[in-house]
C-alpha cells in the first residue's frame, strides 16, 4: 500500500436483506475512504446499519453490493483465503462483548494473534506488556478474564487488537456494554492509544461527546452516511 493512498475505500456499498417477504435495505450505495492515521465516528441510532457496515469493512459476510477495497486490493476479486490475508495483515477489531479466551491470562489473550501472525514469543511478549501497560493492566498480566472487571476485559480487548499493528481498527459499539463512566474512560483510552499507535480506526459509539473529539464523524440514517 502506498503511502498516503486511502486503506479502505467503499464506492456504492449496498446490502439488503429479505424479512417476511419483505425486502430491506439497509445500506444504500456507501461511499467511504479512510487514510492512514484517520480516526473516524460511525453515529446512528440501534438498527441503522452501523454494524452492517462494519462488516462490509471487515469483510466478515459476503453479500454486499458494490466495491471495497482494503489495502488497494478489490476483496471481491479475493477468495477466502485471500480476504484472510486482507483481515490479517491490515485489520483489527474490537466488539462490544470482549470475546476473550476464558482459559487465558490477559497477556496470552495478547499474545496469541501474534504467534498466528509468525512473531517470535519474545518480541511478542515484549509488545503484549507494551500495550496493556499503556492501558493501565500493567498489574494485571497474569489474571483470566474472569479475575478482570468489565473495562479490564475490554482494555485487553484492545490490546488484543492493537496487537499486530492493524492499519484499521474496526470497533464495533466498544464500550457498550460498560457503565457511562467506564465507557468513557475506555473509549478515551482506546483513541489515544490508536493515535500513539499510528493507526487508522473506524468506531461505532453512542458517545457524541467522544466522537466529536475524533478526526471525522459520518452519521448513517435511512442506508446513506452523512
């Protein structure tokens, strides 16, 4: 990928979906870039496609109508292993639910896409400590997600996707399932530390105040970004 050149790109991105006969659409032809750096807010109340976007981002379904292009690359022109590759050399993603491996330290949960990825143990146990050190877990290394409170899970979460250094973090309503004031701890801690990290991020939040603290925010209402 060439310096400057957008790392996701979206021309007339549609998705519908059948529902008792009744056809709904629920992305209407998106248009979407997001470079190098960039953190942008996805707003739009329950049930107005924030999630179905990022999963066209993600390339997590098929389905969709339209381009997306990760990296320069044409992910319709890919076959599943080639989207894969897409995910795992330019993509992180962190969701509501932290979905972390219950029989795992927080540091292993850290660990593991890194070994997947081929790092040696040192070098990644060197960068799972970095990360959750940043996040405040420094302390907190050897604990299962049981032993964690809910924002601690979710800050390994982070980590976790931080963890290979995504080009883009997808982040899916991140701190939704937390109280206001953890969320808001959190979601402040996630933004620095995507910006400290140099990456990208497209995050769905609830949080106007947060959002608009953020480089661009694009509301989704009736399938169209605004």
């Amino acid at each position: 990928m060439s310096d400057g050149a957008p790392i996701v790109r979206l021309s007339g991105v549609t998705r519908s979906f059948e529902q008792g006969g009744v056809r709904i659409d629920v992305l209407k032809g998106i248009e979407l870039e997001i470079g190098p750096g960039q953190i942008v807010a996805l707003l739009g109340p329950s049930g107005s496609g924030k999630s179905t976007l990022l999963q066209a981002v993600g390339l997590l379904e098929g389905g969709f109508g339209g381009r997306i292009e990760i990296g320069g690359v044409d992910a319709a022109a890919e076959d599943a292993a080639g989207r894969t590759r897409l995910r795992r050399d330019h993509l992180g993603f962190v969701y509501q639910f932290h979905h972390l491996l219950p029989d795992f330290t927080a540091l292993e949960n850290v660990l593991l896409p890194q070994l997947i990825a081929g790092r040696s143990r040192a070098d990644a146990t060197a960068r799972a400590e970095e990360l959750l050190t940043a996040l405040g877990l420094g302390h907190r290394l050897t604990h299962r997600p049981s032993q964690l409170s809910g924002g601690e899970q979710q800050r390994v979460a982070v980590a976790r996707a931080l963890a290979n250094r995504p080009d883009l973090v997808l982040a899916d309503e991140p701190t939704g399932n937390l109280d206001e004031a953890t969320a808001n701890v959190v979601l402040e801690q996630f933004v620095q530390l995507v910006r400290g990290e140099g990456s990208a991020a497209l995050i769905a939040t609830h949080n106007e105040r947060l959002a608009f603290a953020m480089d661009r925010v694009y509301r989704l209402h009736d399938g169209k970004l605004t």
